[in-house]
C-alpha cells in the first residue's frame, strides 16, 4: 500500500519528491517510496540525507526509517556499505516489501548493515513498531 492511501498520510509534514521516488517526513520518522526499477546509488542517499538534514534538527540515530517498498528496486551493495559507515544510521530501520523479490534483497542488505533490520508485512505493522498509532479517522 502506497502511504497516500494510508491514514497515515493525513499526518505527513513534508513530502519531497526526487526523480527516484519519494520521501515521507513525521515528527521523527522517514518513509522512503523509491521508484520502480530504480538502482540506488550513494548519490541518491546523499540527496535523501540532504533534505533530511534541511528538515530536521534530529540526528540519524533519533530518527526511524520506514523502506516502504511498494516497487522493486535494487540497492548497489557497495554504495550503502559506504553511506552507513559514513553516517550514523537510525534509531530504527523497518522494511516492508510486497514482493518475494523485495523480501529477498533484505537478506543482502543484512550484510552491510551493522544495526537490525525489522521486516514487516504492512504499514500499519510499521508505524506500530516505531510507536506511530493509525490515526482515527475525521
């Protein structure tokens, strides 16, 4: 499920959208849509760590990061060992994939990510986990 078709969407404070996919900001929380077929490059991370620092004055690790991963994409191995060695990586990192390929690409990330990442089936399951309720409906 795309977050515009969640009542999580109603709480969002700032979208920013980039040729790649978009990015979701909470009060202290990020969610991350990347385009279908993308290959994620450290550029693209920069850019996203770029608005995230315009945005917030929290540091990474104050931060959770929601993968919502409602299209395939791949991530370049090499590129996010270097962007998590340069930066201090969140307090939470949650990944929801769609697709058995999407779930799959986790394990690859597992061996260049130095902090747990939580996979979960759903948004709602997300939120809960980084202590996000569903906001009741108007």
């Amino acid at each position: 499920m795309h977050l515009k078709d969640s009542a999580f969407y109603k709480l969002v404070l700032e979208e920013h959208k980039f040729n790649f996919g978009t990015l979701y900001f909470f009060d202290s929380i990020i969610v991350s849509e990347i385009n279908e077929g993308v290959l994620f490059d450290y550029q693209m991370a920069e850019e996203i760590n770029e608005q995230k620092n315009k945005f917030y004055t929290l540091s990474n690790q104050d931060l959770d990061f929601i993968s919502n991963r409602v299209n395939n994409y791949a991530l370049i191995p090499q590129d996010w060992m270097k962007y998590t060695e340069k930066y201090n990586c969140f307090k939470s990192y949650v990944v929801v994939p769609y697709s058995k390929t999407a779930a799959s690409n986790i394990d690859v990330e597992k061996f260049f990510y130095k902090k747990p990442i939580i996979s979960l089936d759903n948004l709602v399951e997300a939120f809960d986990f980084v202590s996000l309720p569903v906001p009741e409906k108007n």
